[in-house]
C-alpha cells in the first residue's frame, strides 16, 4: 500500500483512526471501544493542535480536508526514557566478543581507550566523535517517532565529563524536536570525593539528572546517601542502574528506597534494570517492591539489551529472559516504563532508537499481551509524567498534534510487522523518516577500529 499522504494545509481531520484508550487525556462518549482496548475516533487538527476528537463517524463542517485512516493505528509520539548515546554505533569497530556483560563492559571501556588514543593530539576529534554517533541515534529517534530522550552520560574521565558539553550542545541544536535529558552514569563512590561535588555542580549548570551504577558493597548506604544530598541540595532528579545482573544477593534497589525514605527525597528517582528482583525469593522480591512503591521510586526495563545480556553462558542456552518483576510492580502502583537501552554497541549489537519496536519486543518478552490493557503507556505517557513533560505521551484537545500513524490495525497487525511506512507528525506536519545510513559513520569505525589495546 502507498504510504498515506497527510494534507499540506493547517486545518484537516484524520479519520477512523484507532486510538488506545489509556493514551487518551479524557474519555470520548459514545465512541467504540474493541476488545485490543483501541478506541475508534475522527481527529481534527488546526495549526499542529488536536482541536477536536469525536467518535469515528461523527458529522463534520463541510470543507475540511480528511484523510481516512481505515482503523490505523495513532499514538502519541515516544518517549525513550533510558538510553547510551554516547556510547552508541561502535559495534563495527568495537564488538562484545562474547556477548557477556563482563565483556561488553571491558569492550566499552577499550572503544573509550581506542578513541584516547587516536585523538590524543587533537581533543576536538574525540569530542567529534562522540557528537557524530550521538547525533546518529538522535536522527534514529526522531524519524522512528521518539519526542523525548534521556540519555546515560559516562563521566569517569576528563574526556568524557566532556560528553556533557556534546549533549548541551546537541540539546540546543534539536530543541523544538526532540526534547533532551542526561544522566550522570558512574560508580557512586566517585560522588564522596570532591571531584563528585563538581561533577554535581556540572549536571547542574547544564540541567541534569545525578545517576550511576549501584553495587553491593560496605559503603553503598554512605553512597547513596551522598547521592541524595547533593541532588537534594541542587534539586536535582536521580536515575541509577540498579541490580543488572543474576545474582539474587544483589538488592541495591531496596537500598536506593530506604535511602529515599531516609532522605525524604522530594524529587523524582527512576532505578534501570532491577534484574535480579526477578531471581530473590518471594519474600525478598516483596519487601524491596513495597519500599519502591513507598519511595515513589519509577522502575524501567530494558528487555532488549537484558534478554540479550543476561544468563549468557557461551554453549549454553539461556533460562531466563533477564527482566524484572514489571507486572508485579506495576499491580502495586509502582509507575513502570520500558525503553531502547544501549544500540549497537558491545551491551548490545542490535537496536535502531525504535519506540515500537522497544513496545512490540517489550510485548514478547514481558508477555504485556492478553490484555494488553494500558500497556502503551510504558512509552509514552508514564515516562513523560516522569520526565516532567506531563503535557507529552498523549492524545487530547488542546494538545499538540505529536503522533504516529501505523496501518497496523490491531495489535496483531501491528507488532507483526516493522511499520516502516509509520507517518510522524510533529505538530501536525508530516517529518521526513529517512533514516542515517550506516555508512555516515564509516570513517570514525576505520579510524578508531584499526588501533588495538
């Protein structure tokens, strides 16, 4: 089928457009309701806002252009709530040889070695390429339909604190199309020593998030207590990554949730990853999820890069999917979200900034189907609410008209199938989808691939 073809004019109307109720601001009387939760509607949009929303089939002024959508799909447009775009695209330069996580996180280590190297005499070109493949994956989000990014910054060395300088920069350069957030990723123990501090000072000037990696340890309450202060003090938001690994002794998310009760943190806190909830006893697995849902504490799940991750055991074939507990925190009101994680690079060789795709994957692997119920909104509007874009994530009057249209009718004929001829409307006005070849990043993998470490 042709690719549908949105009206070149300011005012027009989409119709018999398949809406899921749990994206939808307000309830519309009288519309149909089928049983994938999918609400058949007519959209009308004027100068990029959705001025009306009526039941399909709905009498309409004569004269407004429309478009007849045949029960596709519309969605408000994504929100990528974890993602490494600075790490990001080096797959063909730096491979995980064996598809661990100890191996990917060596790997990552010699891709940020390998660039040292090379642009040793000229820091401008290391920061350059840093820029070219974090801007890649920001080109990948928006033509696949993401509105909102927030990406894991690595800030371990003097060469990548200037990571933060490649995202204010780039902040700047998308704002008005992608709305940006970064997050500070690290071992907490580097926030006691004075270096920590400024580093604090830094996410603050440039509008961050304080984050990093939490590990079992005598001094993670110390940690994470320092943590929480100097976020407190600046008023900062957190994100760490939690538990990423098999290993049921690992309960660092019930000791970010007592740090947050104890600190009577007033600001948002998001732990990533959490696997090894999934692996505790009962009994453990409970207590820790009813102090994230005390603390306030949102949880995402990566199920990309953790199925691929986790339980690798080279020769053998895995027995767990490598995610955690969603359903179980989301029935006791822990707000939870899904997102892309790492893309082509050693956590995971795979991946296009997709949120569809990081939807119907999330589907298979979390098993969100039969109901599907709210789950759209683990893209969408659960981590704008968390991001703070409360007015993102979607559809209602008065909004902007921020979607993405599928052919896709039902669920089945949606997650089936790549929805490569999606339309994104970015208030109201169809954008151009074309993705970035691979083959812009050709000359940094030959630069950089060729040294050894």
């Amino acid at each position: 089928m042709p690719t549908m073809q949105i009206p070149s004019v300011d005012h027009y109307r989409l119709l018999n457009a398949q809406v899921p109720l749990s994206v939808l601001r307000d309830l519309v009387p009288g519309a149909t309701l089928n049983p994938d939760n999918l609400v058949l509607l007519d959209l009308e949009i004027q100068a990029g806002v959705i001025t009306q929303i009526q039941p399909a089939n709905s009498t309409a002024p004569e004269g407004i252009l429309s478009l007849d959508l045949k029960r596709g799909q519309v969605w408000p447009c994504f929100l990528d709530i974890h993602t490494h775009l600075d790490k990001g695209h080096v797959w063909t330069r730096t491979r995980n040889p064996d598809g661990t996580f100890a191996s990917a996180a060596q790997a990552a280590r010699d891709d940020w070695e390998k660039m040292g190297q090379v642009y040793a005499s000229d820091p401008e070109q290391f920061r350059e390429d840093v820029y070219c493949r974090f801007n890649f994956g920001l080109r990948c989000s928006y033509a696949h339909g993401s509105q909102a990014v927030r990406t894991h910054i690595s800030c371990t060395s003097p060469q990548t604190i200037a990571n933060l300088d490649v995202f204010a920069q780039l902040r700047q350069e998308w704002a008005g199309k992608l709305e940006l957030q970064a997050v500070t990723i690290l071992a907490l123990e580097y926030f006691l020593t004075p270096e920590g501090e400024k580093l604090a000072d830094k996410v603050a000037d440039v509008g961050g998030i304080l984050g990093g990696v939490t590990a079992m340890g005598p001094d993670l309450d110390r940690q994470l207590d320092r943590v929480f202060a100097l976020a407190k003090e600046r008023g900062l938001d957190l994100d760490f990554h939690t538990d990423e690994t098999h290993d049921p002794e690992a309960i660092t998310l019930q000791h970010v949730a007592a740090a947050a009760l104890r600190s009577n943190f007033p600001n948002s806190v998001v732990c990533g990853h959490c696997c090894s909830l999934a692996v505790q006893p009962p009994e453990v697995a409970h207590k820790t999820m009813d102090m994230v849902r005390e603390a306030g504490i949102a949880v995402v799940s990566l199920p990309m890069c953790n199925l691929y991750l986790q339980d690798r055991n080279p020769g053998h074939t895995p027995y767990w999917r490598g995610v955690t507990l969603l359903h179980e925190l989301k029935a006791l009101g822990v707000p939870v979200m899904v997102a892309s994680d790492n893309c082509r690079d050693p956590f995971y060789g795979f991946g296009d900034h997709d949120g569809l795709e990081v939807f119907r994957e999330a589907t298979r692997i979390l098993h969100l189907d039969t109901p599907y119920g709210d789950w759209p909104q683990a893209i969408t509007t659960t981590p704008a609410r968390v991001m703070g874009l409360s007015d993102r994530g979607q559809i209602g009057v008065g909004l902007m008209a921020d979607l993405v249209l599928f052919k896709g009718r039902g669920f089945d004929e949606l997650l089936s199938r790549p929805q490569h001829d999606r339309v994104v409307l970015r208030q109201g006005k169809a954008i151009d989808t074309t993705l970035p070849d691979y083959s812009e990043l050709d000359d940094l993998m030959a630069k950089v691939g060729a040294v050894s470490v």
